[in-house]
C-alpha cells in the first residue's frame, strides 16, 4: 500500500521524536556511530513503508525498537552465515609456505603501500587475495599487512601509524571483512 500524505504526517508527529531513543539502541547493537546511523535510517525506512499496518493508539516507540532489533538480528545472521561459509579464519590459508623470519626484516623497512605494490609480493599471494587487498581502502591494507606479514602487534602499528590501538583494531576488522568479501564474490 502507497503511503498517503495524512500518514507521511502522522508518522513525522509519531515516530520522528524517537530518534535518539533508537540511535542509542542502535549504537548498542553496533557498537558504531556510523553503522548506528545506518541501522537507524534502515529502521526508519522500513516503519514508514508499513505505517499503515501500526495500530494507532499503541507505542509507536516500542513498535520502532522492535523493527531495529529484527532487521539487526535478521542482518546479523546473513553476515554469520557468510563468514562460516567461507571458511575464512586466517592468512595461513592463502599465503604460501614461507619462512617469516627471513620476510620480517624485509618488510619492517618496507612501507605498507610498498609491500601492497611489491611485483614479488603480489606474484606470491592468492589471485583473490591480491584483488581483495588492491580494492581495500589504504589504511585498512596498512593495518592489515602490519600485523600479518609484519607480524606487529597492535600497540605496534598505532605507534607506527599513530593512531589509536582501537583504530588499528577497527581497520583490522574492516581488512578482514573486506577480504571475506571478495572471497565470496570470486567463489
């Protein structure tokens, strides 16, 4: 059902005004403001396509939080059924069998836009690897070579790129799931 101009103002009146309440919420479920912010517009969109089915005279609050719990928990999910799917916990799995101690000198002096640029380097990793790591935003490459060719610890690298160990963390995520990806997009 197309929704009318009557309920396009009612839902502003009702449903706008629980904004923060449901960033809160959605920041709990993310544990990130930009992902909070997502979740939020997403639940927004989907109230305001099924207004017309909201029993007026109910908590129109409670009815918001129930749709972000169900598209959280239903997106959730789909992204853990993909992780299991690939099968992807590490880089043991497509890198080649090589010694590091003789990779980590070399690399230490190398930058980490040098080693991501590196004609032996990328000749020797996975065809999907190397297209996950050419496509990858530069600082979530960095964070990710720091610490797996590298072998630097966290503190290291933020020390190295001197940002934050929780924003060296975070682009590792990012990394990694970003490789998840283009595995899953070339299988």
């Amino acid at each position: 059902m197309k929704p009318t101009k009557a309920n396009a103002e009612l839902f502003e009146q009702q449903a706008l005004p629980h904004r923060q309440f449901l960033f809160g919420q959605a920041y709990y479920h993310t544990r990130n403001a930009n992902d909070a912010e997502d979740l939020v517009q997403e639940t927004f969109a989907r109230a305001f396509e099924k207004f017309h089915l909201f029993e007026q005279g109910t908590n129109v609050k409670a009815w918001l939080s129930r749709i972000m719990s169900n598209h959280f928990l239903s997106d959730w999910r789909k992204r853990k059924a993909r992780i299991q799917a690939s099968s992807f916990d590490g880089m043991e799995n497509v890198l080649p069998a090589i010694d590091r101690s003789e990779v980590r000198p070399q690399l230490e002096t190398m930058l980490p836009g040098e080693i991501a640029c590196d004609s032996s380097f990328l000749e020797s990793i996975d065809e999907r690897l190397r297209h996950g790591l050419e496509n990858m935003s530069r600082r979530y490459r960095e964070a990710f070579l720091m610490t797996t060719l590298c072998n630097m610890t966290c503190p290291e690298v933020a020390r190295k790129l001197k940002v934050p160990v929780g924003t060296v963390m975070s682009r590792l995520h990012r990394a990694k799931a970003a490789l998840r990806e283009a595995y899953l997009q070339s299988a």
